[in-house]
C-alpha cells in the first residue's frame, strides 16, 4: 500500500480565524507559499467578537481594508463599559478614533477574501492531529491522514489550541467568569445606543447589533449559575438583562443560545522551536475592553514580516526570537487590564462598586489618565522596547503620516502613496525622509522611499525607517550615508548590488 503524500510549503497556519487569516495572507502577498489548515468545515457566523479598535484599523489599512470594514458597521466614539466607566476615543491620534462595532465574521471575510487572491491555499475539513519537528522544518499530520511539511508552522487555532497541546506547552492561568449566557435575539424595541451594557451587584448584560436585525446578548448573574454546555432559556437571559440594564428590549426568537466562561491563560514561550503560537492560542482573557481579536490580529501582522525575511535570506532565524519579546508583554498586559476591568464590574460589595463609578467620574476629568487608558485600550499606545542609545522614536507606532514624492515618477508609474499606510500595502519597509538618497538604490526591491508632505515639520531633519507593520526600526537625525547603508543592512539584508 502506498504511504499517504506529504505535501510541501513554506509555513503552515492552523486555525482560519482573524490571526491566522491575516498571517496567510501577509506570506503570501509577500511570496512565501503558506497553507492554512483549518478543522472547522464551514464558516461559522457565531462570533464572540465584535469590537475592531483604531490600533487594528491601522493593520487593516495597510493592507486596504479599513473602508470596506468600516461600511459593515458602526463606529463609536466611547466604549461604555459598566456605570460611568467609559474610554474616550474621539481625541485619539489616529485616523480611526473610534472603536467600529461590527461582528467578527465580517473581519474574517474580509481577511479570507485577501488571503486567497494573494495565492494562500485554505483546506477546511482538515483536522491536526499530529506534530513532529526537526532541525529543518516541521510536519504536521492531519486526521486524512495527509501530511504536511514547512520550514515553519503558527497555531492560530484558538483557546482550546490543537498545536498548543501537541507541544506539551502549558497554559497558566486560572477561569475568571464561569456560566456566561450567551444568545442571538431579534427586539421588539431597538436600543437608543449601538452598544448597550448594564450591571449590577449580581451581574450584568451586553447586546451588540449584528446589523441584520439579530442581536448577540451576554449576560451573566453570580447568583444563577448554568453550567458549560447548557443551552439557557430565552427567559433566563431576559431576566439578567432587566435586571442588569433595566429593561429586555423584549428579545424574542433566539436562533442560538450558550454558555461558556471566560479565563486568563497566557503561554510563557510564544515561541518551540519551528512553531509559533499567535492570538488565543497565545493568550486568553475576559472580554471587557474588546481587545481579544485585536490583539490576536496584531500578534499576527508583527510575526508575519519577520517569517518572510527569514524565509528570503534577508534576516536571521534570530529576527523571530524578537516575537517573542515584543509580543508577550503585550498579551500580559492585556491580560491585567482587561482582568482588572472585568473584576470592577463583577463587584459584589458595596466599597467596591463605589470605588467603581468613583472612577468613572475622576477619569473623565483627567484628560491625562483618560488619554492613556484610550491609547492602551485601543492598541495605539503600545511600543516595542528599544536598544540602549538609539533615537527616541525607535519601537515607537508611526501615525498615518502624509507623504509626497521627492522626485516625479515615470508617466506610466503608479501615483505615489499620499500617506503612510497607503505606502505600507506595498508590505515593504518605508524610508520616510527629506533627502533624495542615493544610498536606498541597493535596496529598492524591498523599500518604499517617500518624504513627508511638510518639509520643514517634526521630521525635518529626521529619517524614519518604518517596518511593514508601523513601528520605527531605526532612526537618525541627519545621518550620513553609511550611517544609513549600516541600518538598511542590518534591517532589510545586503544591498542587491555593489
């Protein structure tokens, strides 16, 4: 009998949620062959998601999204989370101050569509049951009994992570929520906001639009538990909502109900050996704020540049140790935050609950403590550490800034980019500049090269070398042309010519 085929890529991803699908689809826009195996058969229009932050409309921009995202929902310009606690988002520094309400699924469509016409192969129905690695590649083998080989392999594949457990990695961490009542509803009476949440000293609720007339809610009550599993009653749910925001809106006609708990777990090594773990493979937490997804996606667009460079000889297997330190304290981070948030509106005693709106007030009235806790929630405020000695700007997100050319390209060349994620859909790095540097020509393949539309602001004497995901790899105040030559080495390999 004929042994079954092992079929060869460049890099694996299981799991055809957000993560993994931006991930496929930023290899292969780059040239890299990836498969991505997915267990579930069909698309899934269930969703936990629904909060798309500013930080994820920046990937999502780079990678001409953003607007066609954007029509699919709503945005808002505060996230009320329980009480008066609410983050402000509507002085962010960005193009997108808001957060955009719109189901997951829609995000994953997007992503797939991308995906695919980049040259991506999607299997669905194809279950990972085993993993083996050496010191070439890894191969992972399917219930079909197909095998599969790459030189790398990222689970994206969720909470309940197959690659996780197939590398004996532990998942500390402890259940934060048990018996969260989940349903999608249609209402009699349509709420006043986009986004309604309510809570009390024995839970609370949450409904969010689907935009097709259904609504998910979410409702929790200490004092009613169900267990995993269960299926609640459509009176259950109404019960915790009346209770928690006053009034049910009378939902009616629940097309799905569950229940499910919410933990924080978070793998110590993002990183074994030829496989990555990426979004709540890597890390899980409670869902106050609605910064899951976004940082799963975020996790993706950091790891998926670094896997090309390797992959074309122009960096290091080192490069991809720095996911590891870039992206884990950002998912602990995320973890506290949100596991504080969550314990504030889970508060049962009375001093609690009132340190509760207490902080909803003072915060308001801070512009500096809100102006952070905005930039955090909304993934603009997150940097990447930085050497010892290096400019201040270095690790640092880089705003939508508005470019021009130095020069007028041919006239049968595309128009150059207007503004920084424009130039970012190229997947390339950008020189941002005021000079006409003959040092890039050697790196041209691999570099778009604009200045900023105002010569004589900030950036006047400062050259910003931007990676494909938005942060600073390097910068230099008027340097000189090997300084320069030094840093696109370091940064995008050798030259391609003398």
């Amino acid at each position: 009998m004929a042994e079954n085929p092992t079929i060869e890529t460049d890099v694996l991803v299981v799991g055809a949620g957000p993560a993994g699908l931006l991930l496929a689809g930023d290899l292969a826009a780059a040239g890299i062959g990836v498969t991505l195996l997915e267990k579930r058969a069909t698309e899934s229009n269930l969703t936990r998601a629904f909060a798309v932050h500013a930080r994820s409309l920046e990937m999502l921009d780079a990678r001409g999204l953003a607007e066609d995202l954007i029509a699919t929902g709503r945005p808002l310009s505060e996230l009320r989370m329980f009480d008066r606690l609410a983050v402000e988002l509507h002085r962010l520094p960005t193009r997108f101050p808001f957060v955009l309400i719109t189901p997951q699924y829609n995000v994953e469509r997007l992503l797939h569509e991308r995906a695919e016409k980049a040259g991506a192969t999607i299997l669905r129905g194809t279950e990972v049951t085993g993993l083996r690695q050496d010191a070439d590649g890894v191969t992972l083998e399917t219930a079909g009994g197909t095998a599969y080989r790459a030189r790398y392999a990222v689970g994206t594949d969720g909470v309940h992570s197959t690659v996780r457990d197939l590398l004996g990695l532990p998942f500390p961490g402890e259940s934060v929520v048990d018996s969260v009542l989940l349903a999608d509803v249609r209402l009699e009476r349509e709420p006043e906001g986009t986004i309604t949440v309510g809570a009390n000293e024995s839970g609370f609720a949450f409904l969010a639009p689907f935009g097709d007339g259904w609504y998910r809610v979410i409702a929790w009550d200490r004092h009613h538990k169900v267990p995993d599993g269960t299926a609640p009653s459509i009176e259950q749910i109404s019960a915790i909502a009346t209770a928690a925001i006053g009034e049910d809106f009378g939902l009616h006609d629940a097309r799905w109900t569950s229940t499910f708990h919410s933990d924080e777990r978070q793998v110590p090594n993002y990183r074994s050996g030829r496989v990555f773990l990426a979004g709540d493979a890597a890390h899980c937490h409670s869902p106050a704020g609605g910064q899951g997804m976004n940082t799963g996606l975020q996790d993706a667009a950091n790891l998926s540049w670094k896997l090309a460079a390797v992959l074309r000889g122009r960096a290091t297997d080192a490069l991809l140790d720095t996911y590891q330190t870039e992206r884990h304290p950002v998912g602990r981070m995320v973890l506290r935050s949100s596991g504080a948030l969550i314990r504030l509106a889970l508060a049962e005693s009375v001093p609690t609950r009132a340190l509760r709106g207490a902080l909803g007030a003072i915060s308001s009235h801070l512009d500096p403590v809100a102006e952070r806790g905005a930039r955090m929630v909304s993934g603009i405020g997150i940097s990447y550490p930085a050497p010892k000695d290096t400019h201040p700007q270095t690790g640092k997100r880089v705003p939508d800034l508005r470019l021009t050319a130095l020069s007028r390209p041919a006239e049968d060349a595309p128009a150059a980019p207007e503004r920084l994620y424009e130039a970012l859909r190229a997947g390339k790095f950008v020189l941002v500049s005021n000079d006409e540097l003959a040092a890039t020509a050697p790196w041209a393949d691999r570099l778009v090269f604009a200045a900023p539309a105002d010569p004589h602001g900030k950036l006047r004497d400062t050259v910003l070398l931007i990676r494909p995901d938005g942060y600073v790899a390097w910068a230099g105040v008027d340097p000189g042309q090997n300084e320069l030559r030094t840093a696109l080495t370091g940064w995008l390999g050798a030259p391609a010519t003398a």
